[in-house]
C-alpha cells in the first residue's frame, strides 16, 4: 500500500517511522510547506516528496494519513474525499464545529472512509477498561476522573492553531469518557487558569483547566488538563463503581511521587510525552487504518464520532469564557 502523509511535524513524522514499519505499507509519499521537514522523512525513509497536497494525491497513493496543523484539517481532509482517497486525519477534524460539520457532510455525500485519530481507543488499559465497565465488572458507574497533563506547552503557532485546550487536549479525554462509558454528555461546567507561557494568555487560551461533566445516566465526570507538568506526561482515567474501582496509567510510569512514607510506587522513569507513552497504540491505530483503506474493517472513529466529543469541548469552551454551566444541546443547536 502506497500512503500519503501531510504535515511532518511532531506526530506527523512520528507517523512516518510507525507507517514506514508496518508491513502493509510498500512506499510513502510526503508532503509539508516546511520543506525540510518533508526532506528529513524523504531522507530517513526513502519516502517521496510531494509539493501540495494536489501533488500528493495525484501521485497514485492508496490513502493519506493527515497530520498537519489543526487549522489545515479541513481543507485536506475534503480534498483527500474528493479524490477518492482513504483518509486518516489526526484529532480533533476542526478548529471549529462549524468547519467539522462541513467536514461531516463531504464525508457522507463522498461515501470515502474517513478515520479519526482517537489513538487510546487502541490503548491496551483503555481498552480492558472498556471491557470492564460495559461487562458490568464495576457494578454502577457513579465517578469517572480523567486526567492529561502535558509536561511542557507546544511552541506559540501550534497554540495559535490548536483551536483551545479543549479542542486539542480535552478531547482526548472527552472521546475515551464517551468511548469507555458508552454514555453521553449532557452537561459541563468548565474553569480555567493561566499562569504559564504567555502565549497560551496572548492566544486567549488557558493553560489549566478542570471540566465537570454530567453523563445522561448521572455519572459525574471530572477532567483535568495542563500543559505544565513537572514531573512529566500523565494520562490517566479512573472509573469508581458501586462494585469495584480501576484505573487507566496506574503503572511504574505515573509522574507521580506517593507522599506514603515507604512506598515506592511508581517506581519507573516518568513517561516523558504522548510519543513513549502510546507508541503501541499508535502502531495499532495506523495497522487499523490500512485496514480501513483496503476496505476489510469499518472506520473505529468515525467523524461522526469524533465529533461527538468535539460537541464536548465547544461546551466547555463556551462555559469557560461565560462562567456558567452549558448542556450539549444548548451548543449543538446554536
Ligand atoms: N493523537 C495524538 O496523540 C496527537 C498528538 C499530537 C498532535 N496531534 C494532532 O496532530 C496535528 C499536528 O500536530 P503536531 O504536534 O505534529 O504539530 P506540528 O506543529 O509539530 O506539525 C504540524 C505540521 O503541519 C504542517 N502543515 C501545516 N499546514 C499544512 C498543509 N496544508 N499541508 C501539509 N502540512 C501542513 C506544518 O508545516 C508542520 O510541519 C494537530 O492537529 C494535533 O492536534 C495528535
């Protein structure tokens, strides 16, 4: 299989060596307006160079794997349908809903697979969690606390295209609550704190943030996000029944240090970034998408999906910046 890769920034390239690996893929073509980025992956993997994405996919791929800057999802993700070509497309679809519900109706008129890059739905403990709750091993959900903290905030243009920590960050978690729970969100209630890189304050963006979330079923969830986080990359989520409780990131890996006098755990080297800690997930996730663009699966995150969470994070934004509580419906109809 021949694949397209547009955008070879940090996730993109990352992307490239996973893809470059796997033993579906014969040949990549790349393309990204910095074009020594494009030249590093044509160096390091033999891969071709494209100079638009017109030039992209006009050059025969099989399927394009879209990670560029949020901002130029859009317009990729509707060229690659236009041409007939399976899409994979980074999270979240859009900076905005407006330009995800656009995305959403080319993608159903096109009938082309379009999957979106949800990678802790490939996550082994993410997914037992999954397992646990929809097998009832919990008894009643009652709370959900789900946490991703960055080590260190991305350079300035990321921020400025990123569309918000919700939309960039907070997905993540909001998709996986959605995903492990196989509830909805009714209701958020968002706050946020800035007092780290000035660009994230000149971008109107926070840099802490917390989301309360009531699920349709009263489920409370809580979610946490930061782009400072000393002691590194910590993902986790938590889910407490009336039965049982379990946790997602419980493992020597954890950046964080127990203050019980005499306890070790976690022991091991903190995860450093996204790029240790879900190595496997992604490798699992782009395996899944040659799949999806050799037509033997179903997308496992539809835009329809993704934008589901999407609705999440336009409702947090929104409570954030008024201070007061917005349901889901409120924002999906505005
Ligand atoms: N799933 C995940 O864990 C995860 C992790 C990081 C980033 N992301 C997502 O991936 C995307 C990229 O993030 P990043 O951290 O690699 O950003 P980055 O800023 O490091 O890289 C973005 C790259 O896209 C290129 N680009 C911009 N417009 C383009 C276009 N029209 N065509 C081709 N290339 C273009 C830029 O030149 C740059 O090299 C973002 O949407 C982000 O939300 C997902």
């Amino acid at each position: 299989m021949r694949i397209g890769i547009l955008g070879l920034g940090r996730i993109g390239a990352f992307h490239a060596a996973t893809l470059s690996a796997l033993p579906a893929v014969t040949s990549l073509v790349v393309a990204d307006p910095v074009a020594d980025a494009a030249g590093a992956a044509a160096e390091r993997f033999g891969a071709e160079i494209a100079h638009s994405p017109g030039e992209l996919l006009a050059a025969g791929v099989d399927a394009v794997v879209i990670a560029a800057a949020t901002d130029a999802h859009p317009e990729l993700v509707l060229a690659a349908v236009e041409a007939g070509v399976p899409v994979f497309c980074e999270k979240p679809v859009a900076p905005t809903m407006r330009e995800g519900v656009r995305v959403l109706k080319a993608v159903r008129d096109s009938g082309v697979p379009v999957q979106i890059g949800h990678h802790r739905r490939f996550d082994a403990a993410f997914a037992a969690a999954r397992a646990a709750v929809r097998g009832g091993e919990l008894g009643t959900l009652h709370t959900v606390r789900a946490t991703t903290l960055d080590p260190a905030p991305p350079p300035a243009a990321y921020i400025a295209a990123s569309g918000g920590i919700f939309r960039d960050c907070s997905v993540h978690d909001f998709d996986s609550i959605r995903w492990v729970t196989g509830r909805e969100v009714r209701e958020v209630y968002a706050v946020g704190g800035n007092r780290g890189a000035a660009c994230i304050r000149a971008a109107g963006d926070a840099d802490t943030t917390g989301a309360v979330l009531t699920l349709d079923d009263g489920t409370i969830a809580l979610v946490s996000n930061g782009r400072h986080n000393g002691r590194g990359y910590d993902v986790r989520l938590e889910l407490h029944g009336f039965a049982d409780s379990l946790a997602v990131g419980l493992e020597d890996r954890l950046p964080l240090r127990s203050a019980e006098p005499g306890t070790a755990f976690p022991a091991g080297r903190p995860h450093v970034f996204f790029l240790d800690r879900f190595a496997a997930a992604y490798r699992a996730e782009l395996t899944a998408f040659t799949e999806v663009a050799a037509g033997s699966r179903p997308s496992p995150c539809t835009v329809e999906e993704a934008l589901e969470a999407g609705w999440i994070a336009e409702a947090c934004t929104l409570s954030l910046r008024e201070h007061r509580p917005v349901t889901i419906e409120e924002v999906r109809h505005a």
